[in-house]
C-alpha cells in the first residue's frame, strides 16, 4: 500500500520539481543578464556601439547605465582526455565593474536587502573581483568552475577560439544563485571573446535617474522625460523597457512548460489511480477482518472511523516518503529538461532543485485527498454491511457491474465535453491540455465497459486459442472481468499510460517526419561553409575565390543576425541566392487581411513562389517562419518593422514558410533589401550547389584546399552532416518525453501489480480448490501469467484509439497553439505496435511477483483456513 | 505390494500455532480396500480433513507412508502428487467450494480439461455428468444462481466427472438442511457403487457415517474405533 | 600634499573596503588589502619613480603622467553667498595605474581594456545656519579607457585642460595667456559649477617640486600646487542653488612609491590667510603618534613667493577631539604653533562632521582660522587620514 501512495505522489511531485526548478532558474538567469534594470538600449542587430555609452556618461550624465556585452561560450574542461573534452556552454556576461551597482550607490549606503532577491549578478562578495578589469580574466560559479575542473588561477580555454580565460574568482551560488551559468568577464574580454570591437549588445538602465521618491504619475514622467532626453541626444537610440525582451523570452519557453505541465497532469492522473487502486487494496483485502470485527461488536461508526483514520495515517507516510523519493526522482529528471532546453532555447543550467509551497501542497494534496476518497466507498460499505456479507466480495462486484453503464456515460460524456472544449477554445493552449484531460479521464471511465465488451467476445469463440492453451478454460478471461473494480481500474491505469506513449510516440514521429521533410527542403545547397570565428563572418577573399571555382552551379550566401522589431526580437537572415538557387521554402499561407489592389507589392496568397522571391529581391520585404507568424499574428501582407541601422522601418510580409527552428522568430529578407537598410557587409553562411556532372570529392578536396589557409576558423559541412546533426538534436531534445513516458509506465505497472496482487490474495480459497482439482503450481503460476498477459493485451488494445486520438491533438492543437508549428501527420505503425507490446510487457513483468507468490501457496492451509 | 487400495503406515502430522506444535494426526496406521466406502467420524479438529488432504496429497505427512492405489504419496514430488491427484482422486469440499466465475458446467469440465481431454469428450463427459446428477439445463447458471443443494451436486459432478478411482469427500452436508444432506449421501454413493470407486466421507453425523460400508472414529488424531456402525453402538 | 606612500594605503584600503562588502569581517581589510595591493601591481614595478627633481614644463603637466601609479587633482575650498552664508567644497580626480600588462596570449584590441581607472569624489559642506546642515559627499569609478575617464592636456580642443570621469569634469582653458580652470559636477540634487581664476603663480613644492617622504630617495612624488584661485560660480544642494564666490587651493601630485611601514596617516593643512598669505603644513604621523622628520610646511607670500617652514618650527597643538558615528575620533580644533614667526593660528571647522564615508573613510573639511584672541584672520581646509 505506501509503495504505490509512495510512488504516485512521487511522480507527481517529481514532474513538478523539473519543471519549476527550470523555471525557476530560467528567470534567475534572466535576471542575472538583466539584473535591476528596468530599461534597455538596444540598437540594430548588430549591437549598438559603444561610443554611445560613453556618451551616454560622459555628455548627458546618465549615471544609472551600465554596458553589457552578452553571448554564449564553450568552456573546455581541463580534466577530461584529449579524445573526450567535456565543454560547458555557459552565458558570457560582459559587464563594466565599475558601472555594477555596488558602486552606483551612495557611499557608505548599504545595498539594498533585497539585492539578492532582485537577482543582481554582481562579483562584490569577492574582492579579487577587480582582478576582472585584467583582460582574459572570468569569474565562474564555483560549481561551474569544479565541474570544469578549474581553480583560480588556472587558464580555461574556450571552445573553437583562440582565446584563453584566466580564472580569477568564483561565486558560490548558495549566496548567488544566479550565477550558476553565468561566465562574467570585462567588457574589454567579452568585446574580444566575442569580436565585438567597438560593440555591445546593449546598455542597461536604472530609471528614473536616483532622486527622492516621487507619486507613481511624477515617476513615470519622469521616466518618460529621461527617455526622450536619451532618444532625443543620440540618434540611432531605442530605449526600451526590460521587460518587454525578457517577456519574448519567457513566451518561448512558457510553451515548452506548459508540455511539461501536460506531462504533470498526466502524472496526476497516473498518480491518482495508482493511489486510488492501493488504498481501495488494502482494504478490501482485510474484508474478512472487518466482517468478524462486525461480528464480534463493533459498531460500525467505529470501524468506518478506524478505516479512514488508517487510511489517512498510511496516506501521510506514503505522501511523505513519495516527496522524498519525488524530490529525488525529479532532480534526475531535471537534468534532461535542462537538456532540452538549452537544445530549443538557450543556455541554462540548472543545478538548484526548487519546488514551491504550492507543488508541495498539490502533491501531498493528491495523495492525502485520492487516499481518503478511495477510502470511503470500501469503508463505508465495509461498516455499513450486514457482518455476514462483509466477507462475500462477490457482493461488492455485483455493485460494481451495476455501476459500470453509468460510468460508461459519463466517460462519453466527458469524452464529448473534451471535444467540445477543443472545438470552441480556438487559441488557448490551456483549453487544449484541459481537453486532452477530459479526454483521458472519460476514456478511462469508459474502460469497465470496454472491458466487459471485450471479453465477451470470449463466449463467441474468440478467445478460442486462449481458452485451449490455457486448460483452465475459461477462467482467465472470466476471473478478469469478475473483479472489475480491481482489474478495470489497473487496465485504466496502463491504458493511460500507453496511450500516452503511443500519442507522444506518434506525435514525435510526425514531428520528426516533418523535420526530416523540412530539413531536405531547406538544405538545398551541397555543402556549407561556417566560420568559427568569434563574429561568425567569413573572409571576403573567401567569397571571392568560392565565385570563381567551377563546378559550382550556384552559391547562397547568407547573414543572421538578431534584430529587434516592433514585435518580439527576431533572427533575421539575408540571403542572397546566385546562379541556379533551389526553392528552399514551402510557403503556408493565411492572410489575415486580403490583399489591397492599391498596395504595390501586396500579393494574393495563391501567387506563386517565385513570385514571391522575385517580391522579395526586389521590394522591401521579408519571408517569416510559421511559428513567429502564429505567435505575433503576423501574416501575408502585413507589415513589420524591424530596427535597421537607419531606424525602424516597414516591411511587408510576403509569405509564410515553414521551419522547426525554434528560438526567436526567423524573418528572411533579401541581401539586397539588408545592404539597403545594414552597413553589415558580413556573409557567416556559403551554400554551395554543385554541378550535377561534377565529382563531388574533387571539389570538396578543391575547396578545403582553399579553406585550409584560414587555420581551422571555417567549416565545411556537407548537407548530409548537418541533417545528421539536426535529427540528433531533434532526437535528444525528446529524450526527456521518452523518460518521461516509461515512468507514467512504471507507475502503471505498479497498479497493475497491485491490482494483480489483490486479485490473487482475494482468490486464495478459489486458487486453493484449483490446487486441489490438481492444477499444478506451474500451471497456476501459468494462469495468472496469462491473465496478466490478457490484462496487457486488452489495455495495450484500448489505448491505441486513445493514443492516437491523442496524438492528433498533440499535432493538431497543442503543437499548433505552443510552437506554432504545422505538421504532418503520420502514425508509424512501429509505435502502435511497440506500445501494444509495451502493455503485454509491463503487464507481463507486474504479474511475475504474484505469479511466484500464488505458485508457493499451500492448499491445505488455504482450504483450512476457510 | 498390498492388496489394499489405500495403505498408512504410522502416520503422524503436527501443524505449527505460534510457537506451539499440535499434533494432529500420531502415528496412524489403517487400510482401505477398493471400492470400499468409508466414514471417518469425529469431533472437529479431530484431524478428520487432515486425513483426507494427506491422503489426496495436497498435504504432506510428518513422517509415516501414505500409498494410494500402489503408489507411494510420500516419495513423490509437489507436481508428481499433483498429476496423481489429478488424475485418481475427486475431492468434494465442505463448502462446495465451486469456482464463482464459472458455470456449472464449466466447473465440471475443470477436471477434464486438467486430464487434457479431447474436446468433444469433454463436452459429452459434462453434459452427461450434469444430466445423472439431476441438473439438466443448468448447465450455464454460475454459482450464486444455484441453490446449497444444487451446487453440492455440481461439486459432487466436479468430482467424479473424470471418474477418479478415490472420492473423498468433506463434511459435504455440512451445509445442507437434512433431507438435502440425505439426497446428496444417497446420490454420492449411488454414483462411487455405480463406478467402484473407493469413497472417504469425513463426517461428524452418525446418520451419515451409517451409510458407509465401515466407520472409522477419531478423536484427537487417533483411530478409536474401525468397524461398522451397526456392531458398535456406541453413543455418539 | 599628501604623501604618495600614503596614497598607496589608500588606494588599497580604498578597494578592499569596496570590494569585501559590508558582509566581511573587519580585520579582513588589511590582510586582503594588502595582498589586493599587490595583485593591483602594487609594488612600484613597472613604473618610473621619483627619485630626484625634475623640469616641469607647463600646461603639459597638467595631465596625466601614466608612467606614475597614482596621480590626483585635488581641489578644495570655502565660499560664500552674498547673504553670508558659508560653504567648503572638495573635488578631487584620482588616478590609479595597474602594472603594465605583460603581454599575453590573448593580446588586446579592445578599447575597453585598460589598465588604468579613476575614481573621483565631490564633497560640500554648508555651515552656520541651524536648519541645513549639510555635509553630502559622492564617489565613482570608472576605467581609464573608452572615453570613459581620463586626463589630457590639448591645445587643439576647446579646453586646454580636461581630467574627467563620466560627466564630472575639471577643465582649463587660456584667457588672455592665463589658465582659467573650470570645475563641473552634477550628482542628484547636488552640483558645483565653480570658475577658479589662479591669483598666485604655481608653486613647485619641495625641492623644485620634488618631493621626498621618507629615507628612500625614491619614495617621494611629484607635487605642485596652485595655493590660491579665486572661486565664483553656483553650488546646488539638495536641490537649493547657492551663488557663490570664494577661495580654492589645487594640489597635483603623482608618485609610484609604496608607503613607510612605520607611517599611519597624516594630518594636511591648506590655509588661506586674510593678509594674502598661504601656508600649506602637512604631518606624518609615526605609529607611535610621533610626527615623522619628513613633514613638510611651506609659507608662500602675497606674490607667491615660497618660504619652506623647517618643521621643527612649527607644530600642532590639539584642543577638540570629535568622535563619528562611525567610531573614528578626529582632532577637528586646535592650533598651529609657529616659532618662526611667533605666530598662534587657532583653528575650529565649519562643521564637525565633516567625515567623508566612502570606500575609505576620512575627515576633509572647511575650517576658520583664528587669532589668540579671536579675531578670524583666514580659512582653510582640512584633511585628517588614517583616524
């Protein structure tokens, strides 16, 4: 009994800690690059220059500034061998020291209290912090820094860079908790690491300027008042407010949370019914006793009470000891969320396992509440019976069956209430997973009746090979629905489970068809050249000496950068194709409004795509990913502006196309249009199309002779590696389903094992008598296999509708309203099989232990002890 | 060899309480011959169905030998004395002890199906048996749709349907109001006469252990008593 | 005026306070100080010294001389309003120099990198009425480098003269052949736009500005002063502009040296006296409370003529101990005893508090000078370290 309460509370608890403890350091790391601030100056995608900072400091006395340069580097451990490096990517914060707050405030002013709950990264618990003006000095976490195997004063050397970073100082992140994943340099530093001379990524600002506390309006004035005085000073200067950045960010990820909350829920869910099946177990087990306790005299108030005070005591234990197990089990699980977070979104590293009150209060909730509830019907029917009856569970299915049409009703019911919901929500992700909810449970509610239906079939001949095999004839299958409300509720459980794993299996499947469809969509070109270099860009001679060659029938060169618009910040990408230029986007358009004849280069969402390239070359306009366009609505014809080097200016969308990158919204634009509105010159990506009569090995032999005097700083890739490569973050990045997809298992095969222990505990006289007809314990240790396999058979069969109902949600909906990704749908049979022999599986292995136990059994003792 | 079908030679079975070991059965020696039908009568406890449940082999005896039909219970393995049981021995149990969740004809094809059977024997086999203990057309009424005396005769069919050379059989009226118990002895009998099968009734009624060809008394796991009822008449 | 070994303690008291919070205990200051002293390039490594005098050769010394370690423009004086109310200010520029980098692997290409900072403070005290009792000082930081903070002298730009760090600025510019320095500084509601027009010439202390401090010819620095500007311009406090005039004394200095062991701090004197006479005194305290031989005291007439005081004429005699919240107790009044002259200058402060509590802390402020018998004869300002 307290191991399934244990392990339901536990898995619940468990997805929970994972999830808020990447939350949690999520916002601690945004805050740690953020800090205090409450505005930003942001410029073009290339950063902004520094100079404006200094004349932000100098000329207009904006005290409350600090420059920050950020970027993401790769730490090379020192301890692993040459062969396996391990590398940590971590955020590169270049800051000014003497900008940071510490020295912003008043002289023998304390901190604030609260600095640390504001999540300022500043290096001041450590005074060889001012060793950081050095150049190619770093302060780490000092976890960060074990993990890498440094020591102060030891040099780490820096992934695919020249660079080296001398370790001056660490943090402990017990004081600093938001340091974890921070590698803090000097501007100096981070403008080199980085190769951003003359740059930075932006500049921070305290506003209003420090004065005396003034009324909320006179503030936000005042505010208003400094912003202009900023934007009115420097031409070029966009203030914005922090949080409007930080919210794009937390948009991304909030998604990628809330299918972990899915998850959650489906954990409860498991949960519950694990609990649920245990505490309903365990008393009705002791039927026996509770009869002769009746017997002998005691009211039956009494024993109701005794029951449930029982019930409850062993609830607290289970609850407590699921926490811990859960606390552990979610630590682990954390690690893969981090995982694929920083796959999908940036880097983040978690090693502070946080869980809140209300997680603690939601689990223990669940276990304590689903334990009382089970508890009641038996108890009450266990006091309220007449002392005789008390004894003939025969009595209490005979209910059970009665009960099992209405259950069925309600199941559709929901099932109907669940489709509703899904019908008329039209974009909230919410809506979607409360569906998926109600369409689990009512599933399961429906699984009595499915069961019943199922078996008999039996008495028309179907299960005619079991029957034989068995030589028990029909007592298997009959001996499963006789116990209903035990059998019934262990087949929900694993139907559940099952079906999710078939559903998310399915729905990965889609995905990663999808992907593997996009990915030979978009890599055209035959081979790619990337430099390594800190500022990405490759040598214009290069470029030149590439045009040149032969065998190349055309070229794409490309240039991403980051770029802030009137939406959220987004990836912009120039291109520019040459020579023969394969179709690379598959267009999926809506617009939201019809295109107006007036408008020059407004287009009809049936045009072709080449029309719309040849748009694209030659007006002002951009292409923008799927996602970005369902997150921020933005649509065929509709106009964004994005922060050029000359300010914000318009663009018009003139398609949609596909694309499982994720992140910040991708937008193209012609090279053109980009050289119009960027002074960058810059080109980081080559594509290459090779001629078709050409050798391919000879050429890459060709072009890495061309490259090899560029000392390493460029990549050839072939489109091959890169899909390769692709699939393997895709494939990682749903590690953590997977994992999470065989604990929902594990926790249903407990039920199942639960339930079949009750089942044979239940059956003793019944196994006994058997016994005695001369079935030999093999053979009942045979029974119970098959009924178990039976059990398998029938969940793994009932939750293939269920899971690929699912799955059609999940592709449909959820991935629709979280990512924004369309995909197609496609069932790999292989998944609907595997989870079908998943089931039978898990079955199989839970009906091992009481298998054993039954074989061990002795008849007589049974037989005595009637 | 012996001649006779069942043979104990000094048996004893004590069951653990606790710390405290109870003999129940103290060096027992009795013989039965084939196709003999024997009341064994006593007090509760008196290790009446210990007798029958070493002597079909669901238990084990402490020491002593128990052979059935020439075959020696207590050298044989679990399985081996479970095959034997199955295939030589019926057992009707005090409380019928019917399986719940199958049919009266289902439970009287258990023991068929156990011997492997062929199919359509098996069919024959039951339906016949069902028919000579007078429930034809019940075949499939489980359990809780049948009368006490219906389902002791169901038991009874379970029983003898594969035509096992020993019957035994526990306290099977116990349960039954008096003139069912009579029926029940009356068709038993009729039907263990009809195949020669050797019959053990475990009983502590005097009405049916007279019955029985020869009367064994019990108390405190020794044999006080090995005659019929007619020549002792002693107050019971 | 002060001693450039003393600099270096202050420079690195200065840091170690900054840096280890207000978490850290107390006796961790002067180990991790002097350790962080050293990891700053501490020693006087890798920069030139003062070992003997030197031709000065102005406006260009007026900037920085980044092959010292440290180096300050020191300004401080006492105003006035036309109501009579009585202000002292004190604005001071330092430059702190790390040992050259040895040039490393990475190499540097960045603007930002620098091995140089300054720091600045701005203090304003405003005396004798009841109500407002302001004494409000501010400090920054800021790396030498990206335009951020600096010191140069030019005679392209519109200021000959320009020390700065973010918008607090200390300028110099020709006005008919004469070098009209500028103060600039905004901080909040605080602020000080002053013109200080020199009436004395500069003043090369020491020998010929040379300026030993100890037994180590080496351990001594660079030092001249500016002794007597005329001061009129606006001074803000909290909020309230003042329009004021007054006298200003600027002191320049810059050293590589370390500090004696055997000295703790030191007592500086920059008086103003109504007769047009200055006279600058500073003493360096021994551990033993003893004043080490190598102070120094310098009387400069109303033509700017310098007259070295041998220091055994002249001492200070202490009559008012004030205690801070902070614990340090300062001799804030007292009085200059001349044997040379015979001359008694009592002195007492605009204020008492006058403390200045920043990454280190020590008392500068606006004293009055008085006869024997009362009578004010001049002003002055005040730096007491080490307390």
């Amino acid at each position: 009994m307290l191991i399934g309460m244990t392990l339901g509370v536990a898995i619940i608890f468990a997805v929970d800690i994972a999830n808020e403890s990447s939350k949690r350091a999520f916002s601690l790391s945004l805050d740690a690059v953020t800090g205090r601030t409450t505005h930003q100056i942001i410029g073009s995608a290339n950063g902004i220059d520094d100079t404006i900072y200094t004349r932000l400091r100098t000329q207009l006395g904006v005290r409350n500034s600090a420059p920050v340069i950020q970027g993401t580097i790769n730490l090379i451990g020192s301890d692993g061998s040459a062969e396996k490096q391990y590398t940590e990517t971590l955020q590169l914060l270049g800051v000014d020291l003497f900008a940071e707050p510490m020295f912003r405030n008043q002289p023998g002013q304390a901190l604030p209290k609260d600095d640390q709950a504001n999540g300022n990264v500043s290096a001041r618990t450590n005074r060889d912090s001012l060793k950081l003006l050095h150049n190619g000095t770093v302060i780490l976490a000092q976890s960060t820094a074990e993990r890498l195997g440094a020591s102060v004063g030891s040099s780490i050397e820096i992934a695919d860079s020249r660079f080296t970073l001398t370790l001056i100082s660490t943090v402990d992140t017990k004081v600093q908790a938001n340091f974890e994943n921070i590698a803090m340099v000097d501007i100096s530093t981070a403008q080199e690491v980085l190769g951003l001379h003359g740059k930075l990524s932006r500049i921070d600002l305290v506003l209003p300027l420090k004065s005396q506390p003034a009324p909320v309006t006179q503030r936000t004035k005042k505010i208003e008042q400094n912003i202009e005085y900023i934007e009115s000073s420097i031409p070029g200067v966009q203030v914005i407010e922090a949080a409007r950045r930080n919210n794009a960010l937390i948009q991304m990820t909030e998604a990628f949370h809330t299918n972990l909350l899915a998850m959650s829920l489906l954990a409860l869910l498991v949960g519950a019914f694990l609990i649920y099946n245990t505490v309903t177990l365990s008393v009705i087990q002791r039927r026996t006793v509770f009869g002769q306790l009746r017997v002998v005299g005691v009211h039956r108030h009494e024993l109701f009470r005794s029951i449930i005070t029982e019930t409850l005591a062993f609830a607290i234990v289970g609850t407590l000891a699921g926490v811990v197990l859960g606390y552990i089990l979610g630590s682990a699980l954390l690690t893969l969320v981090t995982r694929t977070i920083n796959d999908l979104y940036f880097t983040l590293d978690v090693r502070q396992v946080s869980y809140s009150v209300f997680t603690l209060v939601k689990a223990c909730g669940v276990g304590l509440g689903v334990s009382l509830l089970a508890a009641v019907p038996p108890a009450l029917e266990a006091a309220n019976s007449p002392p005789v009856t008390v004894t003939q569970r025969s009595s209490m299915e005979g209910r059970v069956s009665k009960i099992v049409p209405f259950i069925f009703m309600a199941g559709i019911g929901l099932i109907g209430s669940g489709a509703l919901v899904l019908w008329i929500s039209e974009r909230s992700l919410w809506a979607a997973f409360l569906a998926i909810f109600f369409i689990v449970a009512g599933y399961s509610l429906t699984i009595p009746k499915l069961l019943l239906s199922l078996t008999s079939m039996g008495n028309q001949k179907t299960w005619n090979p079991v029957i034989s095999y068995s030589s028990l004839g029909n007592y298997p299958l009959r001996s499963i629905t006789a116990s209903l409300s035990r059998t019934a509720i262990a087949i929900a459980a694993l139907v559940v489970a099952v079906s999710a794993t078939a559903g998310v299996g399915i729905m990965i499947g889609s995905f990663r068809l999808s992907v593997v469809h996009w990915l030979g969509d978009a890599l055209q070109s035959d081979l790619y050249i990337t430099s390594t270099a800190s500022d990405n860009s490759l040598p214009a001679i290069l470029i030149e000496d590439i045009s040149t060659l032969e065998n190349i029938s055309g070229t794409r060169q490309v240039r991403m950068l980051n770029a802030e618009t009137d939406k959220s910040p987004i990836r912009l990408m120039a291109v520019r194709n040459s020579g023969t230029s394969p179709q690379v986007y598959s267009f999926k358009d809506k617009a939201n409004r019809p295109a107006t004849p007036n408008t020059a280069n407004s287009i009809q969402s049936a045009i072709s795509p080449e029309a719309r390239m040849r748009l694209l070359n030659t007006t002002d306009s951009v292409l923008v990913a799927e996602p970005y366009s369902t997150n921020e609505n933005i649509r065929v014809n509709d106009t964004l502006k994005i922060n050029t080097d000359y300010g914000l200016k318009p663009f018009t969308v003139v398609g949609v196309f596909t694309n499982y990158t994720s992140g910040k919204g991708l937008v193209v634009l012609s090279m053109n249009s980009f050289h119009r509105y960027w002074s960058d010159r810059n080109i980081d990506t080559i594509g290459l199309t090779l001629s078709q009569e050409v050798n391919a090995k000879d050429t890459k032999k060709q072009l890495r002779g061309l490259l090899s005097i560029y000392n390493d700083k460029l990549l050839m890739r072939s489109n091959t590696e890169i899909r390769t490569q692709s699939l393997e973050i895709f494939d990682r990045t749903f590690a953590i389903t997977h994992v999470l997809r065989l604990l929902t298992i594990g926790v249903a095969f407990i039920g199942i094992l639960s339930a079949l222990m009750a089942l044979a505990l239940e059956r003793r006289s019944e196994y006994a008598v058997l016994r005695a007809l001369g079935t030999t314990p093999f053979q009942l240790r045979q029974l119970l296999l098959w009924q178990t396999g039976l059990m398998g058979l029938i969940a793994g069969v009932l939750a293939l509708p269920l899971g690929i109902a699912m799955s059609k949600i999940l592709v449909s909906v959820i991935n629709v309203r979280s990512f924004g990704w369309t995909m197609e749908y496609h069932i790999p049979p292989i998944v609907l099989l595997e989870s079908l022999i998943l089931a039978i599986i898990a079955a199989l292995i839970a009906g091992f232990y009481p298998a054993y136990k039954l074989s061990q059994l002795s008849p007589a003792e049974a037989l005595r002890h009637q | 060899m012996s001649d006779h079908f069942i043979t104990l030679e000094q048996v004893s079975k004590s069951y653990n309480a606790g710390s405290t070991s109870h003999q129940v059965l103290g060096d027992l020696s009795l013989n039965v011959a084939k196709g003999e039908q024997v009341a064994i009568l006593g007090h509760s406890g008196c290790g009446k169905s210990t007798l029958l449940n070493l002597i079909s082999g669901i238990d084990y005896v402490d020491s002593g030998v128990i052979s059935v039909a020439n075959t020696n219970l207590t050298t044989l393995s679990e399985k081996e004395r479970t095959l034997f049981r199955r295939q030589h021995i019926g057992f009707i149990f005090q409380s019928f002890n019917l399986i719940q969740t199958l049919t009266a004809l289902e439970n009287i094809q258990l023991p068929l199906q156990l011997n492997r059977y062929p199919a359509t024997e098996i069919e024959a086999r039951a339906k016949s048996m069902l028919t000579r203990v007078g429930l034809n057309g019940r075949d499939n009424a489980f359990p809780d749709q049948l009368s006490g005396g219906e389902q002791q005769r169901v038991a009874i069919a379970r029983a003898m349907v594969h035509s096992p050379a020993l019957v035994l059989a526990d306290e099977h009226t116990g349960n039954l109001d008096a003139d069912t118990g009579r029926e029940m002895i009356e068709l038993f009998s009729e039907l263990a006469k009809s195949e020669s099968q050797t019959v053990l009734i475990v009983t502590h009624s005097l009405a049916i252990a007279k019955t029985a060809d020869r009367v064994l008394r019990f108390l405190d796991g020794k044999l006080i008593a090995d005659d019929n009822l007619d020549a002792t008449d002693l107050a019971w | 005026m002060i001693n450039h070994t003393l600099t270096a303690l202050f420079i690195v008291t200065l840091f170690c306070l900054g840096l280890s919070g207000c978490n850290s205990p107390p006796q961790e200051y002067s180990t991790t100080g002097v350790s962080l002293h050293s990891e700053l390039g501490g020693s006087a490594e890798g920069f030139e010294r003062a070992c003997t005098t030197r031709q000065f050769s102005f406006p260009e010394d007026h900037g920085a001389h980044p092959k010292f370690r440290n180096e300050w423009w020191y300004i401080t004086g006492n105003l006035e309003d036309s109501s009579g109310l009585r202000f002292g200010f004190h604005v001071t520029f330092f430059r702190v120099a790390n040992p050259p980098e040895k040039p490393d692997a990475n190499g540097t290409s960045s603007n930002w990198s620098s091995s140089e900072f300054y720091m600045a403070h701005f203090a304003v005290t405003e005396g004798l009425t009841e109500e407002n009792v302001h004494s409000t000082g501010f400090e920054r930081f800021s790396r030498a480098a990206a335009g951020l903070s600096g010191a140069h002298v030019s005679n392209t730009e519109e200021s000959t003269v320009k020390v700065w760090l973010d918008d607090w600025q200390l300028h110099a510019s020709y006005v008919d052949d004469k070098l009209i320095w500028q103060l600039s500084l905004h901080e909040g509601d605080y602020s000080i736009q002053m013109r200080l027009t020199p009436e004395k010439p500069i003043v090369l202390q020491g020998n010929a500005g040379y300026s030993q401090k100890s037994a180590d010819p080496c351990n001594a620095s660079f030092y001249y002063s500016l002794p007597r500007l005329r001061a009129d311009g606006q001074i803000k406090i909290a909020g309230t502009q003042h329009d004021v005039t007054g006298t200003a004394w600027l002191d320049r200095e810059w050293s590589s040296s370390a500090l004696a062991d055997t000295q703790t701090g030191w007592d500086w004197f920059a008086l103003q006296l109504n007769d047009g006479r200055d006279l600058m005194l500073y003493n360096l305290r021994k551990g033993d409370g003893s004043i080490d031989s190598f102070s120094y005291a310098v009387e400069i007439d109303q033509r700017g003529t310098k007259r070295q005081i041998p220091i055994d004429q002249i001492s200070v005699e202490v009559d008012r101990w004030w205690k801070s919240d902070t614990g340090s107790r300062y001799p804030v009044a007292g009085k200059i005893l001349r044997k040379d002259t015979n001359e008694i200058l009592v002195f007492t402060p605009l204020r008492e508090n006058q403390e200045l509590d920043f990454t280190v802390r020590y008392w500068e402020g606006a004293i009055d000078l008085a006869s024997t018998s009362g009578e004010n004869i001049g002003r002055g300002y005040l730096e007491l370290t080490g307390y």
